[in-house]
C-alpha cells in the first residue's frame, strides 16, 4: 500500500517539517485520532487524566532506524520537546504515555525485526521493537532457547521489557530481562548512537557496566534501538509440573524447600482457587484445586528424571498432591494467558509485590486480608524470581461502568505494597507516571545517584519527563510521595466505605456461555493477549 502523509492542523508546524524531513512525512502523525490512541498503555487511563499531565502527544513518530531515532533526538534537544519511547504499551503504570506531551516515539510499527542469530557465538540481535515471541520462535526454530520472556510475551517489546526491568518466565533459571543482554544499540540524549556492551562477549571489567545502566529506565535516559541476548542450548525435554494444595499459603513450606535444594527449575508459578473460578465462569474446564504449584522443569532428560523425584518428594512432605501431566501442561500452554478473566467483561486490575521466600505464606495471608477490608474479589498468581524473592501479582475485578469503584480500587496496587512491605518486600512492577513518587522513598541517599545519572546524560530532561525519578502536573506543581501517599489513603478509605463488590454474583446469571455477547466473544477470540497461539 501507498504510504500516506498525514495531513492535518499541525502540518505548518515547524517542529512537524523538521521531522518530515529527517525521517520521511508518511512517518510523522499528528492528527488528533492517531495522536489519542498513543494516550494510554494497558490500563485505560480515564480521560480525566488528561486535566492534571499531557497525556495526549502532541507528535507520533515511527522511525525506521536507529539513524532515524537519532534525528529525532536532535531535532527534540534543540526544540526542547519531550520524547517518550513507546513499545507495544502492554505495561500498568502509564510509562510509555507521555507526561509532558511532546513526541511519542512508536519503537514497534517499523522496528521489529530479528536482525541476525550468530550461531556460533548463540546470541540473537533484533530491533527494540520485536515481539519476545518473535524473537523466542526465531531462536527455537535454530535449535536455541531463549532463556527468559514476560508473560505479556506475544505483543511485549524487547526494548519495553528491558526498559521496565521486569521479570517473567524462565526468570528462576535463566534471570530476568537485564541478565541476558550481551549489547544494545542506544541513542542517547546528546545525539550520540552508543553501544552498551559486546556483541558476543560477557562485559565483565570493562568499566562501569553499561548494559545494565539502561536496565529499568523506563526510557528516561536513551531510546534503545538494537539489542543482542545471549541464548542457551535448546533442552533435550521441557517438563511442566502440577500440584495442588487446600490452600495458597500452604505452598509457602514447599517453595522454601526448593529454593535449599540444587534443583534448578526453568519456572516456578503458582495459581490459587479464584483465578480457577473465576475461569470457570468464563466457560474455561479448569481443575477444582485450592490453587496449584507449577514447577517446569527442562534439559536433559535424565537430569530432568532426577530434579522431578526431588520435588515429588518434598510435595509429599508438605501434603500436596501431584496433578496429571494434561493439567501441568495445560498450565503452562496457558503461562502467558493469564489475565483471561477480563473476559468477565467487569475489568481486571493487577499489581505487584515482591518478598523474601521466607514470607510467602504470610504475604498470601496479608493480600486476602487486604481484599477482604477493601471488599474486593480478587485472585492471587505469581512467580518465583529466584531463590530469594517471590512475586505476587494479585488481580481484582472491577466495575468499570462506575467511576467511583474503578478509581478508588486502583488503590488497592499501593496498599498491597504496604502489605509487602510488612514483610519486608517491597511493591514492583514499575514506576512510570502513576508510581513516579515511589522511587525516592524506596531507594533513600540512592536516588540522589539515580538523579545525578539522569541530569548528567539527560541535562535538558527531554527523556520521558515525569516519569520514574517523580511525578510532575501540567501545572509544574511536583507531587512527592506524601501527598501521594495521602490521597491513595483517602482512595482506599472510599473503596471500603463503598458496598462491597459482588461482581461474579452480578454477572453470574449472564455468564452461561449461550448468553455471551456473541460480538465481545468474537472480539475477545482475536485478542492475541488473551488467546493462544
Ligand atoms: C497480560 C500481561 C502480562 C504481563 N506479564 C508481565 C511479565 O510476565 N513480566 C513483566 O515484567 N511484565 C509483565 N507485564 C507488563 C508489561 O507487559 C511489561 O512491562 C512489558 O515488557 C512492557 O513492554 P512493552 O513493549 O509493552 O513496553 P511499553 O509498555 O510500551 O513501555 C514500557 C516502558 O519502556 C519504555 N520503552 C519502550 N520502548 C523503549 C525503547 N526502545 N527504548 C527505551 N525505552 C523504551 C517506555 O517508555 C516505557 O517507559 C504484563 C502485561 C500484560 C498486559
């Protein structure tokens, strides 16, 4: 198809033509639709938002390069506009929404190709924006295992992984999206096109460790445009495992247990009885479990043999009951499909929180609590990060029809940091625009370092401002963590003055599949998130 200009109100815009010129005009959108649907990430942000930050960008490129990129920032710096990288925006926080309005850089629509697999050196080098799944089947297909991934993994971009610092699957094993870079391809605020590391060499004593700066930036400090991850011998078997329990906390013994053996499972995840139910009212055949312990185990067959007796046993120590292998490996068909809930067509929410091993059961126990007191229907999923930390991403359903409980619920992601932080955890899952006030207290005298990074490489604050290091209004009025921490108080305050949510027994009587909107399920059947291959 012709590529097409855009042509709108901003077309005599002297920023506009300056970015025409440098990357081609069928590239720069400005129209008030294209510019809105950059407005928001996974959480529908309510237009409300719009009052207190520039949401709406005022400039949505799509650069094909990283020379492309690097036009841009030049002509941003000089113009003193702001930029926010953009992936597949399938983050919570509003991270990749601008705060400042400015130019959104979209790093997926023509940047999101598998560059080369070195097969010698097993590394893969792709463009920021490829899909992890793209970049997984490629690795695959030549005999490769691509060690870690988000769950978000079918639309999440390399780079926004990266960017967020998170962990997924394989995280246990293989560590998370910072662990397995061996370069990326950056473009820094000063124009400047940086290599972060070594194309296939590890970057150890090579000075202050540059693959890892960029690692949870949220792009506040450089746009990043190539990346190269080391990869891993394809397993000989990958074998998912299943096993119930009566209950969620009752799989805290059995994860301490593991994490004391030298049993190195590729994923450790865990479901409890909600998530099954409120599946099964969506018409998904699901196991009539407490909640379930899933242990993936890969590599060579006789080591896999072994690793699987060791957790047989120590299962049985603590009372569990092992599930069919159909049941284990439809969880794991499943590992990336797992907010399907929303289907409940009442909205789906999630947060999470990060703490020590020794606090599982404890944490599960305090996050129920926390529902009950918030009168919310909420389930508990999660992951073990590694032998140290656990991660619970509790999910509540909401009405989004009323205001009221919509906002106020969103509360619920803050105290459930409170309830991590009792147990000496602490809340995860990124900062961005929403949790902006939270970086200072977290990391104390560190933040100052984390500001010095940034008004050194990033002086004129071009990169995503208001994000990450504090939030900032249209108004230039700062909020910090008090007057945050405040009104997130008085939210949750409201959320359990309100009556209780009764969502599933509301939506009951609609739920028998016969009565499905047969447009919303067709909707919902071509949602690559919610779907599987
Ligand atoms: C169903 C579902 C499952 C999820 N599962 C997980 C999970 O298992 N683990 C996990 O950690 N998260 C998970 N998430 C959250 C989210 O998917 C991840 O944070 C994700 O990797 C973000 O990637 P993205 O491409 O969507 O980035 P975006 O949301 O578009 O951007 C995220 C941040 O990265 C920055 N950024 C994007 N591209 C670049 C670039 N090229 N250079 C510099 N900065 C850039 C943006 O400015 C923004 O600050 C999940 C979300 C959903 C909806």
């Amino acid at each position: 198809m012709e590529a097409v200009a855009d042509t709108s109100e901003k077309s005599q815009d002297p920023i506009v033509k300056k970015l025409e010129a440098a990357i081609g005009a069928e590239n720069v959108k400005t129209s008030k639709m294209e510019r809105l649907l950059y407005s928001h990430d996974s959480t529908g942000l309510p237009k409300e938002v719009d009052l207190g930050f520039h949401v709406v960008p005022d400039y949505v490129v799509r650069p094909g390069s990283a020379e492309d990129v690097q036009m841009i920032v030049i002509i941003a710096a000089e113009s003193g506009v702001p930029i926010t990288p953009r992936g597949a925006a399938t983050g919570y926080v509003a991270a990749a929404v601008p705060a400042a309005g400015g130019i959104s850089i979209d790093m997926v629509a023509r940047m999101s190709n598998i560059i080369k697999i070195d097969e010698e050196n097993m590394t893969i080098t792709c463009q920021a924006g490829a899909s992890w799944k793209k970049v997984y089947d490629a690795a695959w297909e030549k005999g490769f295992l691509l060690g870690s991934y988000p769950s978000s993994f079918p639309n999440a971009s390399v780079a926004g992984w990266i960017a967020m610092s998170g962990v997924g699957m394989g995280n246990y094993k293989y560590g998370s999206a910072g662990d397995n870079i061996r370069n990326m391809v950056v473009v820094v605020p000063s124009g400047a096109i940086i290599n972060t590391g070594f194309e296939s060499l590890a970057d150890n004593m090579a000075g202050y460790n540059l693959n890892r700066l960029f690692v949870g930036t949220e792009g506040t400090l450089g746009i990043i445009c190539e990346v190269t991850l080391r990869l891993f011998p394809k397993p000989e078997v990958l074998r998912p495992l299943a096993y119930s329990f009566e209950s969620l906390d009752k799989v805290g013994g059995p994860m301490k247990d593991l994490t004391r053996t030298r049993v190195q499972p590729l994923h450790v995840a865990w479901s409890d009885g909600n998530h099954f139910k409120f599946l099964s009212k969506i018409g998904h055949h699901v196991p009539d479990v407490g909640c379930l312990w899933l242990v993936t185990l890969e590599g060579d067959k006789a080591i896999v043999d072994y690793e699987e007796k060791i957790v047989d046993e120590i299962v049985a120590k603590h009372g569990g009951k092992k599930e069919s292998s159909e049941i284990a490996q439809h969880e794991w068909d499943e590992r990336c499909y797992e907010y399907r809930s929303s289907m409940l067509g009442l909205g789906t929410s999630a947060s999470e929180t990060l703490v020590p091993v020794s606090a599982y059961a404890d944490m599960v126990k305090g996050l129920y609590a926390l529902m009950d007191e918030m009168k919310m229907e909420g389930a508990i999923i999660g992951i073990a990060v590694d032998r140290n930390s656990v991660m619970f991403m509790p999910y509540y359903l909401f009405d989004k029809e009323s205001l009221a409980k919509s906002m106020t619920s969103l509360s619920f992601a803050y105290k459930a940091g409170d309830v991590a932080k009792k147990f000496g955890g602490r809340l995860m899952g990124g900062f961005g625009l929403f949790m902006s006030s939270q970086l200072k207290p977290l990391r104390g005298e560190g933040y100052n370092i984390e500001m010095a990074i940034k008004n050194a490489i990033d002086p004129k604050e071009i990169m995503n401002p208001g994000k990450l290091l504090g939030m900032e209004t249209r108004f230039k009025l700062k909020v910090g963590a008090g007057l945050f921490n405040v009104g997130m108080g008085a939210m949750s305050m409201a959320k359990k003055a309100l009556p209780a949510d009764k969502m599933i027994d509301k939506k009951s009587k609609e739920l028998a599949l016969e009565e499905l909107d047969r447009e919303k399920l067709e909707q919902h059947k071509n949602d690559p998130l919610l779907n599987k291959k």
